[in-house]
C-alpha cells in the first residue's frame, strides 16, 4: 500500500513549561506515555504529524519514515541525488533521509536494489540503524534478554549496545521482542533519548495537556493511511483520508443557472470498480454543498474519511435536530420511513463572527435496477441504515471535524452537508422552527440529499422492490421544495434560499435534455391496471415542477423562469394529435394522468391530475397568450361541465377518477383536490366568467363533504378561500401545513 507523508507545516515553537497547553494532536493526550519526547521532537522539527492533526504513535513506522527522522535528529546536510536506489527517485518523499542513510551507512539497501522504503522497520532493526546513527559504543556491560535467541546475529551487537545505554530497556517480561514492528511513539521515544545522550537535545519540562472540547463520536485511527487534498475552499483545509489508495480519474465542471458543480471523481488503484465522487455546488450567494458518494460493488469495506482542519476557532456548538423527537409511525402506502432528519445546525464562532453548516447524516444502501423486455428499466435503493457519522475536535482554536464514511462492501454511501460563511438562520427560534416543523412533516421533508437529487421512502406498489420494503428513490414531487418556497417567501431566511437553488439545480439535472419530466420508478399499481413500466410522463408532477420553477425563477431573477410552463403547456396540447385523450363529445375529451414512454397505452384521469393540467394550461395562455392553451383548457372544463353530475359521490365528495372506460371509481384525496378546485374556478373567473360555474359547484359539494367529516384544511385552501371570498365554506378540522 502506498503511504504518503505530509509534513505539517505552521506550527509555532511549542513552550514547554508547568501551565497546562493545547493538544497538537487528537491522539497525542495528557494520559499518553510519551507525549514529553513526542511534543518535543515535534518542537525540534525532527518529527511531525499527519494532515489531519494525529501522530498515530501506535503505528509501525517504516524504513523510509524513520530514515527521515535520523536525518533530522542528527542534522544530516541535504545531499545531493544518487540513483543507488529502484524506490526513490528524486521527487520522493524520503529521498533525504535515504541519501543521508546511504552516505552514513546507517540502512543498507535490500538485495533487490530497493531501499525499502515501505518496509516496516522491526525493533532489532530499529536498535542497529540507532547505534550507528548516534555512533553509540559497546560499555562492557553484560545484558540479558530472555528472547536473545530470536535476534537476528547482525543485530545482536546493537541490541546490546541500546540496552546498555538505556535506550532500550526491554518489556516488562524481560524479552526484547526483536522480530515486531516498531510504533513511531516507541521510536519517538528512542531517538529522543539517544539525542539527550549524544548532547543532541536538552531535556525540558514536563507536557500537561488541556482537555480538548469534542462533537459526536470522535475517533482516532492507528492505520497508516492515504491523504489527498481536496481543493474546496481556501478557508480551510479538506482531506479525504482512506485505508485504500484512491487517484483522481477525473474533474468535471458542470454549470447551471443555479449553481456551480465542481466534481471529482476517483477509483481505487487495484479496485476499479470502487469509486468515490465529490461533488461541490456552489451557490451564487457563496455557500456551497458538499456531496460525497462512495460507491463499493465489492465484498471488501473501504473506509473513507473527510477531514477538515479549521484555524483560528473561537468556539463551536452543534444544534441537533434530536432535541424533537420523531414519531416515525407505519404507513399502509409508505411502510416504514428509516430516515429521520439532519444531524444538525454547527454554529462555530470566529473572529469574523458566527457562520453555521447544516450537517446530514451518511445513508447506506444497496442500488436496484429492474430491466424490461422492451430496454426500459426502473430504479430504486434499499436503504439499509441511517447513520450520524459526524465529528469533531477543538485543539485550542484548530478544528479538526470528521464523516465517516465506512462501506461495508456491496454498498453505496452518501453523505451531504451545507457550508456558510454566514448565518443560515437569523434567529434561534426560526432555527428550532425548521427543526421542529422537519420532525414532524418528515415524510413530506428532505433529508437525504445527494448530487443527483434527494432520496424518499417510496410507496410500497414500486419495484424493484427489496424483501426489506425499505424502498427509497427520486420522488419528483419531493425534488422540488414547495414548502421551502413558502418559508422563504415569508423569511428570506439563508438556509431556504440554499434549499431552493439546490432544488432548481437538481430538477434540471435530472430532466437532461428532454423538455419534461419523467419518472425513473415502475409503479405496480399502474402497471397492473395499464401493463406499462418506468419511465414515464406524470402530469401532475409536471405541472407541479412548472409552478415550482416559473415561481422560483421569478424570485431569483432566472432568464428561463417560464421555459417549463411553456414546454408542459405544449405536452398538453400536442395529445389530442396523437390520440391520448379521452373524448366526451367532439369538442370535450379528458388528457390522462399518465404518459408512458415506449408503451402505447391509454390511462386513467383523476380530478386532481386533470384541473392541475387545466390549470396550467390558462397559465400559459395568460402567459403567452397563444390561443391554443386557451383551447384545450376550454376542452377538458367543457368535459367536466358535461359529467358533472357524474364526478360528485352520493357524500358529496369527488370521484378520485375516471377509468378509461368512462366508469367513476376511488376516494378522492383529502385536501388537495378542493385547492385545485379554488384554483380552477379563480382561473376561469379572471378569462371567461362563464366558465367557472362548475367549478364553483365542485368546490361546493368537495367543502360540504370535508366540513360534515371534520377533515380540517390547509393554508392554501384557506388562503384560496378567502381570495375568492367564499371564507365561510372553510371545512371544520385543524388546519394542516401539507395536503393529505
């Protein structure tokens, strides 16, 4: 494996004296054996750490590595450049501890040419390049180890040598132990006292240590392990962290009206089907998201850290979303939903002033693909755990904060955060509010975000459907972030903006180059009724997605803010043309809820489905003003006015749809049909009056019934209502954030 060292630079001259100081590092703390000689040689410049701010003393320390050190502790000239050996080259990392080695005779090379520099150096080897290198001579003393049969003879001399000048003392049970390894504290330990006796170093004070402030579960590692950069911010310092070897495939910067994308994408070397993918989105108002994506078909688990070391920390605080608890509940639809929310708000304090991230937690799933005969195919996850992974640690004012992201093999693991420089929430309470308002609305709340969209529990009636029923996938509706809409519209709150250039982000980068959207999960439901698989045309997320984007595009001043209402408007239009329309009269037909994409077939049409698709229709006309919108809107309202009669139940609620035989089956939603309604009759209201006469009746029978059965209602239907002056149909109930 190759291991890479990366010398700490910055660190100021560390005063050793009775008052208590800071840790240097993580793993270096008061209760430590050697923490004296450590942070010494540490101060000398002999030694240094490891970019995510541990020493790792518990780690076998190699021949190259401990070559580096000799030449630091004796002081060795930087000599020039020698080819003696195959495994170090001129740009090496140990090439002046190797020259010096080699001009000092201090390690002879292997049989093979090489250095070794990737060896583990062994305590009987450890004890030979020590005597030479500090030129240490044989007292006389007689020594007595009770493994002295187990030194090699080559360094049975030196071994002796180490013991006499109590450099070495041996283990507690009298053996040396010479075929083990030797721990970089353990060599720490060695070298320092060699250079006290060789007059090298002066002994100083002894180290007490403050004990650092800590986040979550924060844990060192003993491994020796592979660092690279990531290049994020010039803020701080970002490192991913692995037991594997990763390089860098490739970098890719992809541009939206909403944001930046800036990803990169890495294998393992001997494991090309492993991968990891960052991915950085960056927002026009200078936060960013951070997406990272590891990807293991594999049975080996491959660990991967992101590390990130912060100076100049005054104090930190992690607000957690725990503090309101969630009644996670069993759904007859949905099942069981095993996400809960973000880990939370860290609020981190500077000199600058408080700036906050939103932290998410790491999911871990297996990805599912159902192919079918005629090439289409449909996509979901089993998500197997939801973990908090995030940590971290203050060292004085450096913050060394980790996510874990350990694959246990034949998995995928995602994990996401949110980084302002500002505050993403004004105030405390809007804070708590989110929070609040999360653990309650989960299942209608984002929370497993990834680069190519937010992750939901899904249905039961999908597949490929796992035995677990854990069934999660890219729900469109959820993609667009209507409620976050709603809440930035009243706040201007800094985390909402966020969510909604996300949204608009992802939306676009799903869609790819089609003028709609489509769905990527095969419903059973539809595919018993209709014989029909994934992908394809949902009019109601469509129309939904149209307002989503036209509103949102409004607000943030998108040159394309109108683009998806135009091109859904003409979806519309263009199905009576090729035949998908459910005809009443010759001038009256009904646009079905779902378009397949290969299949030819012809689906049902809900009331809800159907007035959104109206809807947006007179939307478009009073957009565009081309009289075709006009039309067709005219054409599906000239239908419904025809089967009025016939979409109302003998309760006085609606029909939930019209099968394509023309039979009225199904309980209508809750809520959301009567918005549509409002909706609907308001449209028609404000062009042609006379149109808007069945709807007013609709929305009559629809309130009649929700208000004898208690259902309650939402703010839009209230907020409706009160536009339309019609408050005192306002059903009895409570009142809901979210249809139902």
């Amino acid at each position: 494996m190759l291991f890479v060292i990366v010398i700490v630079i910055g660190l100021p001259k560390i005063n050793f004296s009775a008052e208590s100081q800071n840790q240097r590092f993580s793993d270096v703390d008061d209760a430590f054996w050697a923490k004296d000689e450590v942070m010494q040689l540490v101060e000398e410049g002999i030694i240094t750490g490891y970019p995510d701010l541990q020493f790792r003393p518990d780690a076998s320390i190699t021949r190259g590595q401990a070559a580096n050190v000799l030449a630091n502790a004796i002081k060795t000239p930087v000599l020039p450049y020698q080819p003696v050996f195959a495994d170090v080259g001129p740009e090496s990392v140990y090439v002046r501890g190797a020259m010096s080695a080699y001009q000092g005779q201090i390690f002879t090379g292997k049989p093979d040419g090489t250095f070794g520099t990737e060896d583990l150096l062994t305590r009987e080897q450890m004890a030979s390049v020590v005597v030479q290198a500090f030129h240490l001579e044989d007292t006389g003393t007689s020594v007595h180890f009770t493994d002295s049969n187990l030194i090699s003879e080559s360094h049975k001399e030196s071994v002796k040598i180490l013991k006499q000048h109590g450099i070495s003392r041996g283990k507690a049970d009298g053996s040396f132990d010479p075929k083990t390894p030797v721990t970089r504290g353990t060599f720490s330990v060695f070298i320092h006292r060699a250079m006290i006796q060789s007059g090298l170093l002066e002994r100083k004070k002894q180290v007490t240590f403050n004990e650092p402030a800590t986040t979550g579960n924060f844990e060192t590692t003993h491994d020796t392990e592979q660092f690279i950069e990531l290049p994020l911010t010039d803020d701080h310092k970002t490192f991913l962290r692995s037991n594997h070897h990763f390089q860098l495939l490739t970098k890719k910067t992809q541009r939206y009206e909403s944001a930046t994308d800036v990803m990169y994408q890495y294998n393992e070397s001997e494991l090309d089907s492993v991968t990891l993918t960052v991915t950085k989105r960056e927002l026009p108002n200078g936060d960013y998201f951070v997406f990272t994506e590891l990807r293991n078909p594999q049975a080996l688990p491959v660990r991967v850290d992101v590390v990130q070391i912060e100076e100049g920390i005054g104090s930190t605080k992690l607000e957690t979303f725990s503090k309101y608890p969630m009644k996670n509940k069993k759904d007859e639809t949905f099942g069981v939903d095993l996400t809960t929310y973000p880990s939370g708000v860290l609020e981190t304090f500077t000199k600058a002033g408080l700036s906050q991230q939103m932290i998410g937690k790491t999911y871990f799933s297996h990805e599912l693909e159902m192919n079918y005969a005629d090439g289409t195919s449909s996509h979901t996850r089993e998500l197997l755990v939801e973990q908090d992974t995030y940590s971290n640690m203050l060292l004085g004012t450096t913050r060394v904060s980790i996510i874990k992201l350990d694959s246990h093999g034949h998995d995928v693991v995602d994990h996401w955060y949110l980084s302002s420089a500002d505050k993403l929430f004004t105030t405390n309470q809007r804070r708590d509010d989110w929070m609040k308002e999360t653990a309650f609305n989960y299942k209608k709340r984002n929370n497993w975000y990834t680069a190519t969209g937010a992750y939901n529990k899904m249905a039961v009636t999908v597949e490929p459907m796992p035995s677990s029923e854990n069934v999660y996938g890219r729900n469109l509706l959820l993609m667009k972030e209507d409620r976050v809409m709603l809440l930035y519209n009243e706040t201007q709150e800094r985390y909402y903006e966020d969510l909604l250039q996300n949204s608009f982000t992802n939306l676009q980068n799903f869609k790819g180059d089609k003028t709609y959207w489509e769905t990527e999960v095969t419903s059973t439901y539809l595919k018993d009724l209709y014989n029909f698989t994934a992908p394809f045309v949902d009019t109601r997320f469509n129309e939904q997605i149209a307002l989503f984007l036209y509103r949102g595009g409004m607000a943030f001043g998108h040159e394309d803010y109108n683009e998806g209402l135009r091109n859904y408007a003409d979806l519309l239009v263009h199905q009576k043309e090729q035949g998908n329309v459910s005809a009443v009269s010759s001038d009256a037909y009904y646009i079905p809820d779902y378009f397949p994409v290969k299949q030819n077939v012809r689906t049902h049409t809900s009331m809800n489905h159907l007035l959104g698709g109206m809807n947006i229709l007179l939307f478009a006309y009073q957009e565009f003003e081309d009289p075709i919108y006009l039309e067709t809107a005219g054409a599906i309202e000239q239908a419904i006015q025809l089967e009025e009669k016939d979409w109302i139940r003998d309760d006085g609620d609606i029909w939930y749809k019209r099968a394509p035989d023309g039979e009225f089956v199904g309980r209508d939603y809750t809520h959301l049909t009567l918005e549509d309604l409002i909706n609907s009759y308001e449209n028609w209201k404000a062009i042609d009056e006379t149109k808007s006469a069945v709807f007013e009746s609709l929305l009559r029978s629809k309130a009649s019934y929700m208000n004898k059965n208690h259902k309650g209602y939402t703010t839009k239907i209230k907020e409706g209502l009160k536009r339309i002056n019609m408050s005192e149909l306002l059903p009895a109930g409570i009142e809901h954030t979210d249809a139902l």
